[in-house]
C-alpha cells in the first residue's frame, strides 16, 4: 500500500533529525526549518541558518536530503532563506528545558547554572565550542557549563 | 558583458569578510590561551559566513557558470577588492585587537545602515551580519580595554598597534564610484557619513582604556582598486594553493 505524503508526514521526519552538536533536541525546535508547503507537485521545505557560518549547516542540509529519500519521497525542494534572521525567540519553553536536561543553560536575560539552578554564575568566554555557545562558570556547584547564547 | 555595479559593491563587501576570516583563522591553535583561540577561531567563522553569503550573492549576479568558489579561489591579488585593513597581518594579540575594533566598529555603524538597503538580498545579509558583529565588537573593545588599562607592558603594546594602524582607517570611509551610485540609489551606504559616529565610539573606549587617539596622519588607501599591500599575495598562496595546484579538486 503506497502510504499518503502529507505536509503533516514531512514536519514529523524533520522532527526525527537530531542537531548535529547538540542532539537532545531536533532541527525544528531548533528553529531552522521555517516552513513546510506542498505547491506544484512538491514539498518545499525552507531553512535558516543560525549563525551565518555556522558548519553544521551543510550537514543539517544534508540530512534532510538523506531523510526525503530514506522514505522514497523525491518531490521535494529544499530552499534556504536569510530574513527574517534566526532567534533564539523560535525556542519553546519546552525546547529549553531540554536544553537544561543537556546541561546545557538554556537563552534567557538570566544566565543560571543548569546543574543547580544558581544565578550566581561567571562568563569564562561568551565563545563556546560552537559558535552558538557560551562558557560559563557556576561559582555556587563550580561547574563549568555552556550557554546557549540569546541571539 | 561589463560587470554590474552591484556585483562589484556586493563583491567588494565579500572580499573584506573573506580577507579578514582568512588572516583572522591563522590564529587558530596559536592564540595566547584557549578560550581566545576558540574566541577568534569562532569570529573567523563567522567572518567567513558572512563572505560566503555575499560572495554567493556576487556569484549570482555576475552569473554564468560562476560560484562563490571561484570567486574566492580563482582571482589573483589584483582582482581583490578588500580594503588595505583586512589584509594587516596580525601582529602581536594587541594589534589583531585593535584592527578587530577599528572594523568591528566600523561595521556596528555599516550593517545598521545596510539593513535599510533597498536592495532585499543585501538587506538580509546586514540583519544576519549585525547580530553576530555585535558579540565582535563585544570582544575586540573589552580586550583594548583591559590591556589598555592593563600593566605598563600590555599598555605600550596596544598603543603601538593604534598608533600603527590609525593610517589604515581612512580607506574604511573613502566613497568611490561603485559606493556612490548604490549609496545614491540607497542600495549602499554612504561610508563618508559614517566617520564622527565612528570617531565617537572609539574615543570612548580608548578613554575608558586610558589610551591615547594617535594623531591624523597620512592615510593609505587602493584596496579598492586592486593595490595592495604585499601581504595580501601571502595570505591568497595559503587560501588558494589547494585550487591553484589540484584545480577544481573537490571532496
């Protein structure tokens, strides 16, 4: 039986497909992929970059392509689009909260420590391993944690 | 076909990011410590972004078969429109510091004009620009700051460096052909307008970090048109050398 396509079954594969460096969470809740809209006989999936130079990119490009054709869809189109620029605002409160599950400080005005929740904190580097990332220092548990950086 | 003025503006802008991610990386597992390494390491590739997004934008409007690639890796020194600045070689960490301010400043004041650009591509390259620009500015004015207002050695070292590059900062607000038609049919910037605010922002932090403003010198100038410094050449042996010697390799 030929399973039916729908824009609906197209936002649930990209839900699968994990952030490249930081997995807990997918390239939707992330906020890269903007818009899913079937015109013409095709998908057209639209993404944005996070940061202009961000390296996972291609990567992310690449596994959509990889998901399409894993499930035998080819009427697709990807598009990239620039404006408006992505923001850390796209995050759901729920995406955050998995962010700290990651141990990872979720975008806020309010850097807290995500291992003990204490606002009494320390900027090490506002650059972290990848360029969406922050270093940070609890000074109450002394860890050492990321930030993700409200952008 | 002569080349569109708005590929020669956009490409221009392209050449400045890329000239300046390129010297930038060569910090990359050399800077004083490790979170400055990953600090430039991470402005570079920002840098490089944002070349990548203007550069493909030149691409397609140049048209043709050509790419963003051959842009970056195909043209000789001569065909590299970057100002004289981005070319600077880094120096010691006070002087990258210091070209990084002059431009990461320069570049607050651009982008916020940009981003009104009539023309839509330019304009969403500005807003994406702009953000990540604010972190660099972030970064390059608290380092002059606290070496400026750091020891006697650390000091001198930052005031060498502006002394050094003040006659570089000229050409940041010169108006050639190209920018005055896009700046008068608001596609570009008027550059000239940008020199007070500038000069303000700069005072204030090298105040705060109890430096001196060297004085007006003679400022040098020709990126624009192809004249370079002799480091340019340099820095395009080590970009280009994999696509001059294997051309059109790939992986």
């Amino acid at each position: 039986m030929v399973k039916e396509i729908s824009v609906d079954t197209i936002w649930e594969l990209l839900h699968k497909i994990p952030d490249p460096e930081i997995p807990s969470i997918s390239i939707v809740e992330l906020g890269v992929v903007r818009n899913v809209k079937f015109n013409e006989d095709n998908f057209h999936i639209t993404v944005t970059p996070t940061y202009s130079g961000c390296p996972a990119m291609s990567f992310m490009k690449d596994e959509i392509v990889r998901a399409m054709e894993a499930e035998g869809i080819s009427n697709y189109q990807l598009h990239t689009s620039l404006a408006p620029p992505w923001t850390t605002d796209w995050m759901s409160t729920e995406v955050k909260e998995k962010l700290k599950e990651a141990g990872i400080a979720p975008p806020s005005e309010k850097v807290q420590c995500p291992q003990c929740d204490s606002p009494k904190v320390e900027s090490i580097s506002e650059f972290g391993s990848t360029a969406c990332k922050a270093l940070y220092k609890c000074n109450t548990c002394a860890e050492i944690f990321h930030y993700f950086k409200k952008f | 076909m002569a080349d569109s003025t708005l590929y020669k503006y956009v490409l221009s802008l392209g050449d400045d990011a890329l000239v300046s991610a390129q010297r930038l990386a060569q910090w990359t597992y050399k800077a004083p410590f490790l979170e400055e390494d990953i600090a430039l390491s991470n402005i570079s590739l920002d840098l490089f972004g944002r070349a990548n997004l203007y550069l493909e934008y030149a691409a397609e409007l140049k048209g043709g078969n050509t790419t963003a690639d051959h842009l970056a890796f195909k043209r000789n020194e001569r065909q590299f429109t970057n100002l004289l600045i981005c070319e600077h070689p880094n120096g010691n960490f006070a002087d990258t510091n210091v070209r990084n301010l002059f431009l990461d400043t320069f570049h607050k004041l651009f982008l916020e004009k940009l981003v009104e650009s009539k023309d839509k591509q330019l304009a969403a390259i500005a807003e994406k620009a702009r953000k990540e620009n604010s972190y660099h500015f972030r970064h390059s004015s608290s380092w002059v700051i606290r070496l400026g207002d750091g020891t006697k050695e650390s000091n001198s070292k930052v005031q060498t460096a502006l002394n050094n590059l003040w006659m570089f900062t000229g050409e940041l607000f010169e108006m050639n052909k190209v920018d005055l038609e896009m700046s008068s049919q608001k596609i570009g910037v008027d550059r000239e307008a940008l020199k007070p605010q500038w000069k303000s922002i700069i005072t204030d932090v090298l105040t705060e970090a109890t430096l001196n403003i060297p004085e007006d010198v003679f400022m040098t100038s020709g990126g624009r048109d192809g004249i370079h410094t002799e480091h340019l050449g340099h820095l395009l042996s080590d970009m280009q050398y994999l696509q001059r010697a294997y051309p059109n390799a790939a992986w």
